[in-house]
C-alpha cells in the first residue's frame, strides 16, 4: 500500500490545503516522505456532515453486520504486513517488537469488541411487559437500551500509534457502540495513521456501510481540533495526550451550545508512597522496581512514576543509592519525537537547577538527536 499524504473523508482520499507536515525519524532526524498537508475547516464539515448522515443507518444495523465490520478492520490491518511495522519503527523510533506486540494488541481490541457486540449484552436492554388491567389506570410496556450517543472525535496519541490511535480502542468501542468515528491523526506518525485509515475505509466499502462512518483527518496546531469538537455534529470526544491539548479540548467542549463529553487520558504525575516497613525490608528492590518503570518506553507510558514520598532516614537514603545506580545502568533510548525530547532535555534541567533539588543519579545520552538517558532527582 503506498503512502500519498491524503486524508480520507468518508469514500474519498483528499490531499489537504494547509501546511504540510513531514513524520521525523526521531533516532535520525530524517524527514519522511511524504508531506501530509492540514486539513481546513471546510474538510472538518464535510467529515462531520457525514458523519451525521451515516450515524442513523449504521447504528441501525443488525449487530453481526457491526461485528463482522470490526474483525474486517482487524483482517485488513493484519494484511498489511510488514510494511505497516516498518513504517511504524520508522516514525516513532520504537522497537520492532514493541511494534508487533502492539498491532497483536490492536487487532485484539477490535475482535474483543466485535465479541460483545455480537452477543449484545452491552445494550443493556429490559422490558417491563404491559399491565393493562393495572388499577386505577393500566400500564404501558417500559423499554430500556442503551442507545449510541452520535457521531465521535477520536486524537491519537504519540505513544502509542496503532493501539491508542486510528484504529485504536477509542475508535473500536465508538464504532462497536453505534458511533460513527472521524479521527484526528497523530503528527508524529502520519504515515502509520494513513494506512490503518486505508484499512478501515476498506472495511467499510466491503461491508457497504455508509461512507460516513470512518473519516481520517491530519493537520498540526489547535485548528483542527478545535474545528472538531466544537462542531454541532460531533457528540462525543476520546482524546489520549498532554494535559494542556486534553483541558483545552474540555473547554471548547463545554463551551457549545449543548456540551459533550470528552473521554480524556491527560497525564499525571503517579507518586510513589514509600512506607516506612516496606522500605526497610526491601529498599534496594523497591529502587530497582522504581528505575524499571521510570525508564520503561524512555519514560514514555502513562504509568511513569513521577514523585516518590518518603521519610528521611537511613532507608531513605539506601533507596536514593540503589536508585542512582540502576538509572547509571540504564542506556540511553530514542524518543518517539524531537519536541519530547527536547522538553525532556528542558524539564530536567530546570529540575537541577532548582536550589531545593539534588540530581543523584542521571544516565549519559548517545549521540542521536532525539536519544535520552533518564535522572533520578531528589528535593
């Protein structure tokens, strides 16, 4: 399948008329080819308008129809093979097998959902049989079912680009729901983006749903995304990201007219609670374990411990020694982008030269632009 830098809106691939952006090889600061020019508001209407369209007709198919849907994107991303892994590595530097694992998990969410659509349990639905020899006055049958909510605005996120993506568990639970599903790809892995959306267009040509249902828009800055979830069409957002790009989409959310909820993973910083007996008995492993998951994907999983609590005494210290030579142990690693990297490089070092903080422990960083190495940092 060859890349063409176009977005796809409903039916139909469109080469977008904003600025262009080019993926980044973060472990060599290659540029990719090719550019994926923004989208404008205009693209944004036209996915959303069909959106709308597609939302009564596809919510209203059988569930198999909607379950057989979901296994064809999961087919059609396997079928890509190869090349998909490949441009993936290429994009955000992550190990191949990470990559694999990953795909292997994407391709799982997809025949998961398909599972629960099929057997229908999610709808949740009951029904109160008629009483209509109820006194003083008879009753009506009562229906209950959960019911899709619309169509939904799916962003990317730029550590995770097949799981957390296009085809990722966002959009398979809105798809699974009833939702129509217009995505916002990650900057950081267009290509990766373009081909899974090819793979669910695909899926939705061969199953004749309406075009509607899948849309893949690009575009950098805040334009896109606010365009996207301010409007009138879009009734839901799923959003994986920075705490900033999260809060400001929660804003134009309850900003509109009618407010929409915004299904948003926006960070934290996961203190670590050292207790005193624990860290007595084990402080050298609790370091060990503590490093491991600091440096796990270079910091870059949601569950990096940011803030470690204790109390100061001898235990204390036997961690902060255990902690500075396992993260001297551990070998510098590319980032997933240069802008990462590059507010890593800041954070850190305003961290040292903070007068309340000391630096135990810090790796070396290797040559590469984008590789970094991690810093244990105590105050």
């Amino acid at each position: 399948m060859n890349l063409t830098g176009q977005m796809l809106i409903g039916s139909t691939a469109v080469l977008g008329a904003g600025a262009a952006q080019h993926a980044i090889n973060p472990a060599t600061g290659e540029r990719l080819e090719p550019a994926y020019p923004a989208g404008s508001a205009d693209d944004v209407s036209r996915a959303a308008e069909l959106a709308r369209a597609a939302f009564d007709p596809y919510r209203a198919l059988p569930l198999e129809t909607r379950a057989q849907f979901l296994e064809s994107i999961a087919e059609n991303i396997v079928a890509i093979g190869d090349a998909l892994i490949e441009r993936a590595h290429q994009e955000t530097g992550l190990p191949v097998a990470r990559l694999q694992g990953e795909r292997g998990r994407t391709v799982g969410q997809l025949r998961l959902f398909a599972r629960v659509v099929r057997d229908g349990y999610f709808l949740d639905a009951t029904i109160d049989p008629a009483q209509p020899e109820r006194q003083p006055l008879p009753r009506a049958d009562l229906r209950l079912a959960n019911v899709p909510l619309g169509p939904v605005v799916v962003f990317g996120a730029s550590n995770f680009p097949l799981a957390f993506s296009v085809a990722g568990g966002d959009t398979a639970s809105a798809l699974a729901a009833g939702c129509p599903v217009i995505v916002k790809a990650h900057n950081a892995h267009p290509g990766t983006s373009e081909l899974v959306g090819r793979a669910i267009q695909q899926a939705v040509a061969k199953h004749g749903l309406p075009e509607g249902t899948f849309s893949l828009l690009f575009g950098a800055g805040n334009e896109i995304g606010t365009a996207l979830a301010t409007h009138p069409a879009i009734t839901a957002i799923g959003f994986t990201g920075s705490r900033r790009g999260g809060l400001a989409l929660v804003a134009a959310a309850n900003a509109r007219p009618v407010p929409i909820p915004v299904y948003a993973e926006m960070s934290s910083i996961n203190p670590v609670f050292l207790l005193p007996a624990a860290l007595e008995a084990r402080a050298e492993t609790i370091a060990k374990g503590f490093v491991d998951s600091l440096s796990m994907g270079v910091g870059q999983f949601c569950t990096n411990p940011g803030l470690v609590i204790g109390i100061e005494g001898p235990a204390l210290d036997r961690f902060r020694q255990a902690a500075a030579e396992a993260v001297k142990a551990k070998g510098a690693a590319t980032m997933l982008t240069p802008g990462i990297f590059s507010a890593y490089e800041q954070g850190a070092d305003a961290l040292a030269r903070h007068a309340s903080v000391s630096t135990v422990g810090r790796g070396e960083p290797s040559n590469p632009a984008c590789n970094a190495a991690g810093a244990v940092v105590f105050g």
